[in-house]
C-alpha cells in the first residue's frame, strides 16, 4: 500500500511540474505609460512585420503572413486577401493614435490596432508578438 500511494504521490508531482513548465508566460502587463512619441520617427520590427510611424502616417512591411507564431495583423491582411505566406507593404496616412496607461490604439482606415508598451522599447500586439523599437536613421 505504502508503494502504491508512494508511486502515485510522484505520477501526481511529475504532472504538475510537466504542466508548470509548459505553460507560457504571457503576462506583457507593465506600469509604463505610453505617449504617442514613444511612436513617432520609430520603427518596430518583430521578425515577421515592420511597423513605421511618423506625423499621422504609418508604414507596414510584413512577410511569411499567417505562418507559424501569429501576429494581430495576420487576420486583417488575410481578410484583406493577403495569401498565407505572402508579403504586404502598406502606407496609411491619417493615422489615429491615442494612448491609455500603458496601451496604445491605433485607429486606421477599416481597422484599429491595440499594443501594450511592456519595456521602453517592446511594444506587445493582443497576440503577444512583441515588436522591437529601432531608430531609423537617415
């Protein structure tokens, strides 16, 4: 009996640990307050999708769309059309951006955009891709 509950108690412990392991940290909440010029004359770049803002313009560059880890920007460029796989270059002018904590939205034409400003220079989509912010120098 003493081995049985024994074997039993480590199944249960290797369980939780398996399950305490895998699960991702996806907590992109910060204190930080976002302003509209922690945007503009930057781009933002996450591996998949390039984000430009300057004035009330901003520029999207985006390629492998709807591959592997998502973007919130996969949907409305498939909706759009846009092929999985494919590749986007968009400009927007009139672009909107107000700010709220630590959150950003950003209002263009037929879509609006929601990031969270984790780090000084990570913004973080609702899908959790993180976009790292550059200076584009010209």
């Amino acid at each position: 009996m003493k081995k049985s509950f024994s074997f039993f108690s480590l199944i249960i412990i290797c369980v939780l640990l398996a399950v305490g392991c895998s699960e991702e940290n996806n907590n992109y909440s910060s204190d930080l307050d976002a302003h509209k010029r922690d945007l503009d004359g930057y781009f933002f770049d996450s591996g998949r999708y390039q984000l430009y803002f300057k004035d009330d313009k901003m520029m999207i560059n985006g390629r492998d769309i709807g591959k592997d880890k998502k973007s919130v920007l996969d949907e409305i460029y498939l909706n759009k059309g846009v092929e999985l796989g494919g590749t986007v270059m968009e400009e927007y002018e009139n672009v909107e951006v107000t700010t709220n904590d630590n959150k950003y939205t950003i209002k263009v034409d037929d879509f609006t955009l929601e990031f969270t400003k984790f780090k000084d220079h990570i913004i973080v989509d609702s899908e959790n891709m993180e976009y790292i912010r550059n200076k584009l120098e010209i």
